[in-house]
C-alpha cells in the first residue's frame, strides 16, 4: 500500500467543537465523501479511519468524532488524550461557536499532548449569507496560538480534504523516521494508545 | 439564527413519499434480510400476533383497568408475555402503565401544556438545532416544522423546563422521539419524567446531569461485569485499551434508542420499562457474548468498528433477548454500585439519590407558576389538543 521507502504513520485524530458545528459532517465527507442535510447528532463518540498517502509517508488516521454539547465535556478528555492531531471545528454563522472553539484550544493548551498538531476549521463556509464570525478573526486567532486556519465547508467539500491533508504533513514531518517496526505509545491508560507507530 | 418557537413556522414542504419499513423508517436501498422472511411467513405470523393481542387486551382490560390487578395476580405471566414482545399496537398504552407515567399524567392535569405554552427554558436554542437530526431518516420526524418535529420539541422545552439541572441533553431527543411514536406528547412527556424522575426503578436522571455521573458509574459497572462473565474478552479488552466508553455511553445514554434497529430497541425498551436498567447491561453482556469469538481476535481499530455494528445476526431479538435474560448480573450489579460508590462518595450523590421518587408535591413545588392556574384556562385547553392533535388515537391502544 505505501510507497516504496515510505514510512506508514498511524495517529490517533480527535474533533472537539460546539454541538451542530459539523464535526461528524466533515469526517463523513473526508472518510466516504457524503454529506446529509440533517445528520444524526453525535451520542458520546464516533470513531472512524482513514488513509493518506502522500509523497514522504503513509498516514493512518484513527479519528474520534466526538459528542459537541458542553454536557458531554466530561467524556472528551478520554478521546483527546494521547491524540497526535486535533481539528477544533465552529461554524461561522456562531459566535458562540467560536468561543467554545477558544475554550477547546485552552483546554487543550492545558491538558493535551504538547507536540500535538492543532487546526482551528470554520466549517460552513458555503454559509456566507449568515456568517457571523469574519475569516480574519479565526485567522487571527489560530495565528496567535501556533494553530493551522481553514475555513471549510462539509456540504459543498471546500478544504475538507486540505484540512487533512495538511495535517498527515505535519505529522510526516514531526514523526522521526525511526526503523521498521518502531512504536511510540504515550502510555496512557485511556485513549493514549498509539500515538505515532511507524514501521518502514 | 433560528427563531426562537417552533410554532411560528410553516411547516416545511411534505417530504416526497418513498418506501418504508413497518415502523416508518425510510428504508436503506439493499433490503433487509429479515424483512423479506416475515413476509414469507405473513400469514402464520399474523394469526399468531392475532391471539397474542387477544390474550394481551384481557390483561389489559379497557383502558388499562384491568391491568394493577394482573400483575398483582400473575407476575410471572406478565413478566413472560413482556419479554416476548407487547404487541405494538398495544405498546404505547402498556409502556404507560408499567412505567408508571399513566398514574402522573392523571395526578397532574393541566401541568404540561403550562410547561409547553408558558414557560420558556435556557435550552430552547440546543433543542431547536438538534430537532431535525432525531431520527432524521422517520417519516414523522422527517418534514420541517411538520408535526413530528414540533411535538419533539414541545416535549423537550417542556422537560427542560420541569427539570432546569437536566435541561436538554443530546440523547434525550433519541428516547423522546421513540416514545412519540407510540403516544400522545403529554404521555410522553410523563414517561419521560417517569424515568427521569424515578417513578418505578432507580432515576435517569443522572445520566443527564452535568458530569453525567450515571454514565460513568454504569460504564464502571459494565467494565466490571465484562470482566466477570466473559474474562477472556476482558482481558482482551484492556490489553487493546478498549474503554467501554468507547462503545457502550450511547447503550446506557439512549437505552438502545440510538443507532440500533428499531425492532430490537423496541423490544429491549418493553423489557426496559418493566424491569429497568438491569436489561441495558444485559443486552450489552449478550451481544459482546454473541460476538465473542470473533471480537477475541480482533485489533484496536476493528474491535472499535465490531463493537458499533453488530451483524444483522446478533440482532435479532428472539435470539438476543432470551440470551440477555440468562445472564445473571443483579447481585454483582448492586454490589458494584456501592463499591463505585464508596470509590467517588461526593460526584454521585444527586444521581443515585435513589429515594427521589416522583410525588405530587414535588411536582407541583418545582414550578410555582402552576400554583396560580389551578383551573385550567380554555385557551390553554384547546392549545393543547391542537399540539397533540396526531397523537390522542394512542391512548385507548391502536389495534
Ligand atoms: N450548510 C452547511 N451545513 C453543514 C455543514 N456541515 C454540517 N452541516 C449541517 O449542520 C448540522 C450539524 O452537522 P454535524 O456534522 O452533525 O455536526 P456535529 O458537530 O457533528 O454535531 P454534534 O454531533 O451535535 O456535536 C447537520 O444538519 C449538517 O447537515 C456545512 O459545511 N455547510
Ligand atoms: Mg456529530
């Protein structure tokens, strides 16, 4: 499946943003290219997985898609610990999206994995009508925090790839090319399985 | 945004008409298997379901008059004609006596439509984004605005009123929307509370409050009962560091209402209702027990897979439910809970505050607003009916 020299790199994805923002609608565009008007609301958690392959290595995403209500937040850190990549997804027609975005990057700030790769997503951006949060606003602010920026949209597949995409590079780049058969689990009890394990 | 009451809307355009299955649902383009053989075996069926609703209808009596005295005579009868299925023309008025809801619709009259028409909740906004991805792929759920959607929220608003620490949480939609389907708004609306609140088994509610510190005793207690009765799927378990939060919050959260086939939780929900959790944790023992072998030998990823698409096989309730009802959990289950307990004395105690059953007085003191309007006021009257308009038919039974 890899390419010839390729490194495989498996990493553990997590999505947090506010309920109805579109975690589940960009994970389901990104691992089976489809999209519904009216998707079920996410109970507890979703996992999914998915394979890049680019140029310098093969990625394996095992991506965890969780439940966006502040109710739930008690479940979260389970899926967020030991995770190599966070999407912290708001929709730009909610500023109160947008702060709870913030308070994502905050908490992971606090207690995520140090060398995790963060992207800050304003999904719905095929919503330009009703859009209540300007671009350079999350731009700005993914700037200010080492973050990724993108505005995407799950409905008309606007940069949902690209958010991917982007992400398996930097993983690529990050994760040391190590011999074959070289595994880093962080450790863990929950969810801190395999962070990166990569065999070449 | 989205305004805030869902009755300033039209209703949005019917959607087209495309086949469903016999409870409503959309159906999904490859046929399900297990459809083509009931038809197969129609005529049999129906002649049994016949006699199954004749027999049903004597313990029931008119209106559920005959029915306290039933299962006061003859538990272990009612108990065996529960497990095997009420009949489902039959299932909204017997899911409202042995939950207890009948008994605080009929203490508290007037009580919901002042908590639909009069008050208004934080949640209002939550409930309004969540309405049309319950159930999207219902008939009755599935236009804008249409009736479906606005007796869920109705419901909804008006529980998250009654209960402002709950309020609205994603999941409820699941068990509101499986009840509306068999009953009135008001009756379901008093299952709700019945459950929530307790009025015949251990309170819901802990599974809604903030911390959801019922989901994490339950997911505790499940862990432990994987341990016990299957020890080699435990063990395998834990060394692919699978967390039953993983896979069984939305079992415990939605008692089976949420991304499983609706026969099966409809099934699993009759027993539910007149036996209480113990069949969750049993249910979720025999499915991983169904599986066993398979899932034994499975990675990481495709354990995580297995466990949230269990084959059409391990679904079948006359297969699954008997094997549920053999395993034995009830004392380990207890003596779990207090040993959760003993572990986390302070999160918990709202949750399992197990003397919270439901009272007259309680209700009535939550909401002093109900106090003044002991009369009913007609306009609130005919409010009701037209909210509920599609849905009195169930009371009496629909067979
Ligand atoms: N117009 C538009 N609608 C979208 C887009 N992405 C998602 N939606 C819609 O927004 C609603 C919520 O999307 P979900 O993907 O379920 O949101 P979520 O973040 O997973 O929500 P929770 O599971 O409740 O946490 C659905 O009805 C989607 O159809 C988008 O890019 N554009
Ligand atoms: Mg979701």
């Amino acid at each position: 499946m890899a390419r010839t020299g390729n490194r495989n790199i498996q990493a553990k994805l997590v999505l947090l943003g506010d309920m109805g923002t579109g975690k589940t609608s960009l994970v389901l565009r990104f691992v089976k290219g489809q999209f519904f008007d009216y998707q079920e609301s996410t109970i507890g958690a979703a996992f999914f997985t998915q394979i890049l392959s680019l140029n310098e290595a093969t990625v394996k995403f095992d991506i965890w898609d969780t439940a966006g209500q502040e109710r739930y937040h008690s479940l979260a850190p389970m899926y967020y610990r030991g995770a190599a990549a966070a999407v912290i997804v708001y929709d730009i027609t909610s500023m109160d999206s947008f702060g709870r975005a913030k308070k994502w990057v905050e908490e992971l700030q606090r207690q995520g994995n140090p060398n995790m790769v963060m992207v800050l997503v304003g999904n719905k951006a095929d919503l330009e009508a009703t859009r209540k949060v300007v671009t350079e606003e999350g731009e700005q602010y993914a700037k200010e925090n080492g973050m990724f920026f993108m505005e995407s949209s799950a409905k008309t597949a606007q940069n949902v790839n690209e958010i991917f995409y982007e992400i398996a590079k930097r993983l690529a780049k990050a994760s040391p090319s190590r011999p074959t058969g070289m595994k880093l689990h962080n450790g863990t009890q929950e969810g801190g399985r395999r962070l990166f394990c990569c065999s070449g | 945004m989205e305004r805030k009451r869902t009755d300033e809307f039209e209703p949005g355009p019917v959607p087209p008409a495309r086949p469903v299955d016999r409870f409503g649902f959309v159906k999904q383009e490859e046929n399900n298997p297990s459809q083509g053989s009931i038809k197969s075996r129609f005529v049999n069926e129906q002649e049994r379901e016949e006699r199954r609703i004749r027999k049903w209808r004597k313990m029931i009596g008119v209106g559920g008059s005959d029915w306290k005295h039933y299962v006061r005579r003859k538990p272990h009868v009612v108990l065996r004609r529960i497990r095997k299925g009420i009949p489902d023309c039959l299932r909204g008025l017997v899911w409202q006596l042995i939950s207890g809801s009948r008994d605080l619709l009929l203490m508290n009259p007037g009580v919901y439509e002042q908590l639909v028409i009069y008050e208004t909740s934080a949640s209002e906004l939550d409930i309004i984004r969540d309405i049309s991805r319950t159930f999207p792929s219902h008939v009755f759920f599935q236009q804008r605005h249409g009736p479906g959607q606005r007796s869920l929220y109705n419901v909804l608003k008006a529980y998250s009123v009654y209960d402002r620490d709950v309020g609205y949480v994603q999941g409820m939609g699941f068990l509101a929307g499986l009840l509306l389907l068999y009953m009135s708004e008001e009756d379901a609306f008093w299952l709700l509370v019945a459950l929530l609140k307790g009025a015949v088994h251990a309170p819901m509610e802990g599974l809604y409050l903030v911390g959801l510190p019922l989901v994490q005793q339950y997911l505790f207690q499940f862990e432990q009962l994987v341990r016990e009765h299957l020890p080699k799927l435990g063990e395998h378990f834990t060394q692919e560091m699978i967390n039953p939060s993983m896979y069984a919050s939305q079992w415990f959260i939605t008692v089976f209402s949420y991304s499983f086939p609706f026969h099966l939780a409809l099934r699993i929900w009759d027993v539910f209702l007149y036996e209480g959790v113990i069949i969750v944790f049993q249910v979720g023992l025999a499915l991983l027990k169904y599986c066993h072998d398979d899932l034994i030998k499975l990675p990481f990823e495709k354990l995580i897979h297995a466990l949230r698409n269990f084959p059409e096989d391990a679904m079948n309730p006359d297969v699954l439910l008997p094997m549920a009802h053999s395993i034995k959990v009830s004392k380990l289950l207890e003596e779990l809970k207090q040993e959760y307990k003993k572990k986390n004395e302070k999160p918990i105690q709202r949750a399992e505050s197990s003397a919270s059953k439901v009272t007259q007085k309680q209700l009535s003191a939550r909401s002093p607003a109900f106090e003044e309007s002991t009369q009913p006021a007609e306009r609130s009257w005919k409010q009701t009916r037209l909210l509920s308009r599609n849905s009195r038919k169930s009371r009496s039974g629909r067979c």
